[in-house]
C-alpha cells in the first residue's frame, strides 16, 4: 500500500509556471506507475499526465502537452508536474494517482489503485 500526500498548489496569473509534487509512503514506491490528474469544479476528474516505474515513458492529455512535465525520482519517492503557460482553463484540483498497472493504463482514472487528497491550482485571467 502506499499513501500519496501533494503539495505545491496555489495562484498563478495566467502564463506563469507552478511546480507540483506528491510524496508517497512506503518502501515499494518504483513498483507503481504514477499519474496527475485534475477536476475542475462541477467537472470529472480527468488524466493529465502519467510515467512509467522508472520514469523512462509519459503519457501526456493532448490539453497540456508542451506546457507540463511529469517527472520522478524514486530515490525521494515523490513524482512532480512542472506546469509552464498556465491558462484559466487548467483551474482544478490536482490529484496524484498511484497504479499497479501499466502507465500508458492511466489515462483512464480508474486504472489508480491510490490517491492523494489533492491540491488547488488557481489560474488568474
């Protein structure tokens, strides 16, 4: 089991840059893949980016490609979303997803077997 705990969230004006993070417990970190995710009020929660057990392979949501990068370090188990050219529309709750299956699985949330309790991200216009 692992448990995931996020941090870094707050307010930005729209084009500037915030850097996420998800610490996890546990000793078997490098065994998941993980995932960040996002819900935006009075919306589903919706995959954003995922990467693989070694952080060799990431999967990106075709809405933040080219502005967010997913990374991890294994040795501190704790997987970042550095977020650049952050617009109004990327407003949400982020939430770091843990999965026993394979990351490419994560763009359907249901493939996270843990979640963390989330951060806000607010993009001022």
């Amino acid at each position: 089991q692992v448990q995931l705990v996020e941090s870094g969230g707050g307010l930005v004006q729209a084009g500037g840059s915030l850097g996420l993070s998800c610490a996890a417990s546990g000793r078997t970190f490098s065994s998941y893949a993980l995932g960040w995710f996002r819900q935006a009020p009075g919306k589903q929660r919706v995959f954003v980016a995922a990467i693989s057990r070694n952080g060799g392979i990431t999967y990106y949501a075709d809405s933040v490609k080219g502005r967010f990068t997913i990374s991890r370090d294994n040795a501190k188990n704790t997987v970042y979303l550095q977020m650049n050219s952050l617009k109004p529309e990327d407003t949400a709750v982020y939430y770091c997803g843990a999965s026993t299956g394979a990351a490419q699985n994560m763009r359907d949330m249901r493939a996270a077997d843990y979640w963390g309790q989330g951060t806000q991200v607010t993009v001022s216009s």
